[in-house]
C-alpha cells in the first residue's frame, strides 16, 4: 500500500469539481476570540437552525460576500466548562458535521499556532501549511506507526501563497498546549514549523469525505523560545488574530470568482 | 460552571427513557480482531447501505438477538494504509454517524486494554469503567486543564458489574499505545486501573448525544510490567479478545429485557 503523501487530496477531487467556480467556503475556527473579527468584517450572521444535532455547542455563521456562501465553524464552549471546545476530537466532529450539511467546496481551518523560531517562525506570522501530520498518536507498530503520524498533504494552494506573500511551512498538530520531549521528537521528525491542537483532524476528515483543505496558521507563541506557551499565548492571542483577519480576509478576496485549480 | 464529573451522563438521559425496555444497542469496537468473535457469535450482517457517507471505511453489522437490535460498529480500515483506525478521532467520528443514523439505547465500548498491576490488573481481567478521562491532553491554562482531562462518569451498570463479577475500575484514554513520562503522570492523576485509545473520545460523544454508555475493557498488557508493550498486546490479544466475547456476550444476555435503570 502507498503511503498516503503519495496521494495528495488534489488527486482525489475530480478534475470537474476543479474547474467549476468555487461557490461555498467552510472557515473552520477553534476559538471564538480567532473568529470574532471575521464574523464582524463579512457581517456573518448565527444560524440557529437544526443543521447540527440539538445539544451540541457547535457554532455556525453564515453570510454572502461577492459571489461566494461563507460558513465559519467553531466547536463553541463546553457545555459543562464554558471553554472553548479545542483539539482533534471536536474539530474532527465539527468538520465532518459540516462537511455532512453543507457539501463546500473548500475549507480553510484557520488559527493560531506555536511557531519554532529555529525553523523560521516569528511572532504574528502567518504560514500556509504545506502538509499536515500528528505528533502525539505514537503507535510503534509497523504500518499503524504511519497511521497514527497521519501525514497528509494540504490542498496546494501556490498561487494563494505567492499573491499574499504568505511563509510556506508544515504543520503538527496534537491536544497538547505544551510539548513534552517525546511531542517534541515527533514535531522534529514532522519536520514542522508550526505546531497547533486542530489541523491533522481537519485534514482527516476532509480527506475522508473528499473536501480540499487549506490550514492558515498565525504565530500568537515561540515554542522553542524562552517565554513559557500559556503565558505568551494569551499575551498575543488578540495581536495575532488581527494579523490573521486580515489573512483570511485576502484569501477569500482571493478566492472570489476562482475555481479550485486556480489557487 | 460544575465541573462535568458532578452531572453524570444518567442524569441527562430522562426518567421516561431510563423506563423502556432497552431495544438497540451499538457496540463500539475499535480493532476488527475484536470484534470478529461477537460478529460470528451473533450471527450479524454487514450493512452496505448509505446510512455513513460514500469513502468513509467504518464497517457496521447488525442482527436481531432475542428481543434485542445488536449493531457492531468498527472504524474500519484505514483507506491507504489498510491498518485498523484506531484511536480517539475515528472513534468519535463513528459513534457520532452512529448515534445520528442508528438512536440507539446504550452504547458499549469494548475493546482491549493496557493494565496497571500495581492497580491491580492481570492479563485476561475484564474491566467496566466507572469513569473515563484522557491522558494526553495537556493544556495548562485555567478551566481548559480540566477541558483536556474530559473527565466523564461512565452509566453507573452496577448490576451488570455484580452478576457478571467484573472488576471496577478508572480508564484512561491516549492516542499513543506506549505512555511517556507526561502520560504516566496524567494517567495517575486521573488514578486509572486501564488505558485504552479510544473510551474517553466515545465517552465525549456519547455524553454530546445523550446517550448511555458502558465501557468493557479487556487486558492485553502490564503496562507497569516488564514486557515491551506492542509486543505483549501482539501476543495477548487473540487469547484475550476471547475473554471479552465471553464478557459482551453476557452483558447483551443480561440486558435483553430490561431497561437501563435495572443495568
């Protein structure tokens, strides 16, 4: 069997679905303070409808802008904690949910992240993922080892990149805030050079259900810096966000009146 | 904000629900070498229908049983790598499509499992989980540590413990099979007997959907023991996934005509 960066999503979507004009945009965004400033600059607005299951605290904003449907996605707050849903399992739950109601033609997981200084990454940067993988689901079982890394090439998205100026980077994604020594041999292995808690459940789950995917991510943290993560992450988060509005902001202009192939 | 281990699932599932007698019942099964003995046993049928969306792998049987529909749910071969998909992002995928498609009653989660001796666990035991909670979801920020550990009670079955002489006990839920320092001290905290890779996701799921949950754990390995653990659970888990057969077998036989208040 081949492994799976042998066959980027680019291959599996048909080449008609390429080439039609893309019409609807699914935004996925773990943390309400990341989604905020887009929800106010395209005037999106909550829908309230039976779209997800009733109990679920998943959040949906819908608006139109230029010829394209705009849906961001969030995991909202945990029913009992009030915090915002992060990590895999709600980002995986949320997008295939999504996927499942909405049938867009490209999501873009938008979000903060920690950035290794030593691979490039500075503060309030903004990287477009090149491909995604795990780095905390070590099975060291032949073939399952593979598995659970869940290495997967983004959507290639070359000319989104070179008309923003965007820094190129791979992405490691695990349900950590910190990064543990065996997490950091993972992140290494990667070769990564932003680390966030999302994109390699987004990517699985689009690559499953055949939706192309793009991973926007801004550095709010140094990881191999000397400032301890929480800390300099909160300090950041609204900084950062602003830096990656105005990103998305491009992007979807970017987008307007495109088809997949010409990203 | 309570924090979620004071509301336990059978709270949230109404009295009228807890009253009927229990007619589904989806069996969640990460491994198909598990779930093979039950298959056979039950004499269940795969299900080729469009109930999951076309290019997802998870595998779904199902029969009727005395008065009991008895689905085996698995997440299947991974597409390209063709190993089984374990772990906590297939695993709330799965029982979210099934608890969408299916509504059933109760969900067991059974599986194979790593045992802590010094907990007292022994290759073969099979446990029921009083509570689940994850291992390796570290975020060390206010209110969002507790986000990570997702600490959930499993539905209390305390007649199910008695008249099958389970052993009780915490499980603990990673997406690695071996443990690292941080994981053995999260593991500790959450004081668990066994670890598995997929309970706490179902769990989170489960407690999402309003629906009960069991989680019958079998014992592969001694994590705290001196045998390589891949290699343990390799060599175990033929003999062992007989042991939880016997165990799911009479779980169902005890369930069938009751309702969930008599579990």
């Amino acid at each position: 069997m081949a492994p799976q960066d042998d066959q980027p999503i680019d291959a599996a979507i048909d080449s008609e679905a390429q080439r039609k004009p893309i019409s609807t945009i699914v935004i996925f965004i773990a943390m309400h303070t990341e989604a905020l400033p887009l929800v106010n600059r395209f005037q999106l607005k909550e829908e309230h409808d039976s779209l997800f299951p009733k109990g679920v605290p998943w959040v949906r904003y819908h608006g139109i802008y230029k010829d394209l449907h705009i849906y961001i996605v969030q995991p909202g707050k945990d029913p009992a904690l009030g915090v915002d849903s992060v990590g895999t399992v709600s980002a995986s739950l949320v997008t295939y949910a999504t996927i499942q109601a909405l049938k867009p033609d490209l999501i873009i997981n938008a979000g903060t992240a920690g950035g290794f200084k030593a691979k490039g990454a500075g503060i309030g940067d903004v990287f477009l993922a090149s491909e995604v993988a795990f780095h905390d689901r070590r099975i060291p079982i032949p073939v399952f080892d593979l598995y659970g890394v869940g290495l997967r090439q983004a959507f290639s998205a070359s000319n989104i990149l070179k008309e923003l100026n965007l820094k190129l980077g791979k992405l490691s994604t695990g349900d950590s805030l910190d990064m543990s020594p065996q997490d950091e041999a993972s992140i290494t292995a990667n070769d990564a050079t932003v680390k966030d808690m999302e994109g390699a459940a987004v990517a699985y789950v689009a690559e499953l259900l055949k939706v192309p995917a793009i991973f926007l991510k801004a550095v709010t943290d140094i990881v191999d810096g000397d400032k301890p993560t929480a800390e300099e992450f909160l300090q950041n988060l609204a900084a950062v966000t602003a830096a990656l509005d105005e990103t998305v902001a491009k992007t979807i202009d970017f987008i307007s009146g495109k088809c997949l192939l010409e990203l």
